[in-house]
C-alpha cells in the first residue's frame, strides 16, 4: 500500500457543472457470450490510444455461449460529486489500496476493501458490476475488454488463481489455481497482459518467518505453457507487461530498486537501469516505460524524504533512455500513454520533497509531442496515483464528507488538451 492512504486534505470542494454519465441501458441486459479459453479480444473498432486501441469499444460480435460462461449484472452509477467539466466520480467504496486498481480508456477495476470484492466500471455506459463474490479479487489488470485479477480463498482448504473475465460477455476462466490444506502458500501478485501471455509475480510463504522463499516472475501462455523468467532471492514488485515486454521492479543487486525487463520473443533478461540510486513505480504502454528516479537528489536513496525524485523514461525501439522532469520536487509515480506522461506532482506543497505531505499534491502531464508541462488537477484536497488512457486520466482524490478515497476521470479533451 502507498502512502496517499493516510493523506490529510482539505474540506472544501469545487461546486462545478459534472460530466453527464450516458444512459446505462447499453451495458444492461447483455446476450452476448463466448466460450471460455476463447480471449480473442478483438471485438471493437477503437476509440482509445496506445496498446488498448481498436480492442475496447465493444462493438463486435463474439462467439456463442458455452454452458460455463457468466453474465455480469450491470448497474447505474451513482452522479457522485460535482468535479468540473469532463470530471466524474468512479467509485463510492473504500479504495486505499492503489495497488488493487487498473484502468484503460473504457474500463476500471478495483478491489472494494470493506469486503473484498472485485469491481469492474463501464466508463462509456456509465455502469458497474461485481465481477468475484466467492474469493477476495485483487491486483487487476486490464487490456482491452479482458480483465485478469488474482483470487483468494482464505479458508480451509487454501485456494488462489488467476482469473480471465471477457468484460464484453462475462465469461470467466479460471486458470493456474492453486489448492493447498497446509504450509507453505503460494502468492500470485501483480499480474498483466502482454498479448495472449499473463506475466505475474508469485512466492511460497511460510508460518516459520525466519524461512525465506525465492520470488519469481513468471510469464504463461493463456491455455498454454508456463515458465519461469526470473528467480530472485529477494523481492520484486510491480509487474507490468506490454507487446513483446515485461518490466517490473526490484532491489536483488544492490539493495535500492532497479527497473527489470524481459523481452518475450527471445528470452532475453536484464537490469533496464542499473543504477546506484533508485528507480522505482514502473509503468508502460507498448515499447516505452515510464518510472520513478531519485538519481538527481542530495541522497539518491529511499530514504525518508524522497527529495528531488524525478521522471524518466526508455523506449525499447530507440534504446534511448530520456530524463522528462528535473527540478527540485518530488515527482511520484508516472504512467504513461502514447506520447502523454502523467504523475502526481508535489510543487504546490508546503514541503515539495517531504513524500508525507500530501494536502496539496496534484496531477501533472507532460506531453512528448509539443515538449510542455500541463496542471490537470486543482481542487484543495489534493489528488494522486495518475493512470492515463488516451484522453482520459483517471486519479485519487479524497472525499471530505466522507473521508473515503475515490477514483476520479478526467477528459483531457475538456481541458482543451
């Protein structure tokens, strides 16, 4: 869990025009379905950018339903609260956990923390639906219209598995489950789509702490093989997968986090920064990753400030390696889409390079194209953890009437961006 959780905020809200949700008639009553194991993914015509293109419209057709497919019963959102033109509240239950979040132009699914139970929204149609009921879902990730999470079952026997959803159908296929009466456990954590692979972390766990198990990062094949990429005696965190690539994070050479990768057509691994500071938060859309990078502060460490942490990023076509921020404020975790790069960005803060000063945080863009800074975000309560798809950046913001941290929407295109 990252620190925006235990952020303090402002009360005061901007009373402005809100985002009018469509009509949620075109998500209900669905009859179309698909066999499971069949994850084509290929059903739109594409409104979005960067990998998601042309796959999350939801304007194809699929094939007819199998006996084992579900459907997902779609509801209205609620309005939520007013947020300013192209803004929108997403979700209205306990959300901490920004880890246990994914979202792509048209869909987001979270981990609703009271109970755990996963939900999926339908930004287009103005929707949500409960996708798992039996098992706690967490650590989702979206590509177009799948949807994969990991489920548990903390009861006797111990289950987990990852889980495929067609967000189109409600078809749901079960994959990798694990079923175990006694020690040690094994954990799935923080899977991602890279075309039709599933590349995921996972490690035994144990009732005696004192015994340390190795941690791996494995890529398989939906319906197909599963092997191996990396092993590590350590930790590593924050896997993400795109096109032919896997990246994700971790500390084993020398103590302080490297950015990994691992490209699927030739097997080949290897530390992508290999730097004496840290690089952390990694994300990615299609050859290029954005990251957090300390290697510009006064102690290029994680200590307890963070100070000067900077964005960079690589592009595995070029090889070329760019340094998009440097000024003297922290910079926290990026996400990237086609030539938009966004972060929350502490410049406003009355301690710019203290991490735990979160009242007036914001969400900044940098646009590749045109080489220039744009504010997205502006209310008094300060907001965090930016996903960008498309035209559509999606963030945390507090609520003040409620205490509650929700996920937000926001049409750069209503911004004139």
């Amino acid at each position: 869990m990252r620190e925006i959780g235990q952020q303090s905020v402002s009360s005061m809200l901007f009373l402005l025009p809100a985002l009018m949700a469509p009509a949620c008639s075109s998500c209900s009553g669905k009859d179309i379905c698909m066999e499971c194991g069949d994850f084509d993914g290929n059903y739109g015509t594409g409104t979005g950018s960067g990998s998601d293109t042309g796959s999350d419209t939801g304007t194809g057709t699929v094939p007819a339903c199998e006996s084992s497919h579900t459907t997902l019963d779609w509801k209205p959102l609620p309005q939520g609260i007013d947020c300013g033109p192209g803004c929108r509240q997403l979700t209205f239950e306990e959300i901490n956990n920004v880890n246990e979040w994914a979202a792509t132009h048209r869909y987001v699914a979270y981990t609703d923390e009271l109970n755990g139970m996963m939900h999926v929204i339908d930004v287009d149609a103005g929707c949500y639906a409960d996708v798992e009921k039996e098992m706690e879902g967490t650590y989702p990730d979206i590509k177009g219209n799948r949807l994969i999470f990991v489920a548990d079952y903390w009861g006797s026997p111990y289950r987990i598995r990852l889980e495929i959803v067609d967000l189109l159908s409600g078809a749901m296929q079960n994959c990798l489950e694990e079923v175990q009466t006694t020690y040690p456990r094994i954990y799935y954590e923080y899977s991602a789509l890279a075309g039709e692979k599933i590349a995921f972390k996972w490690e035994r766990s144990n009732e005696n702490s004192d015994i340390i198990y190795p941690v791996y990062v494995d890529l398989y094949s939906i319906g197909g093989e599963r092997k191996t990429i990396f092993d590590i005696g350590q930790t590593a965190f924050r896997v993400r997968a795109d096109g032919d690539y896997v990246i994700w994070e971790d500390g084993q050479d020398i103590g302080l986090p490297d950015i990994w990768a691992h490209k699927i057509s030739t097997g080949k691994t290897w530390n992508l920064t290999n730097h004496p500071s840290g690089q952390w938060l990694p994300r990615m859309d299609g050859t290029r990753v954005v990251w957090s990078d300390l290697r510009n502060g006064p102690n290029p460490s994680l200590d307890g400030s963070l100070a000067h942490q900077d964005i960079y990023m690589h592009d595995f076509a070029t090889g070329e390696t760019t340094g998009i921020t440097n000024a003297n404020w922290i910079h926290y975790g990026p996400d990237i889409s086609g030539d938009r790069i966004v972060w929350t960005d502490y410049r406003a803060c009355s301690d710019p390079n203290n991490k735990y000063d979160f009242a007036d945080t914001h969400i900044w863009m940098y646009d590749l194209k045109t080489k220039t800074e744009h504010q997205i975000t502006s209310t008094p309560e300060g907001e965090g953890e930016p996903q960008i798809d498309g035209d559509r950046v999606y963030y945390f913001r507090q609520i003040p009437t409620s205490g509650l941290f929700a996920v937000f929407v926001q049409e750069l295109s209503a911004l004139g961006l």
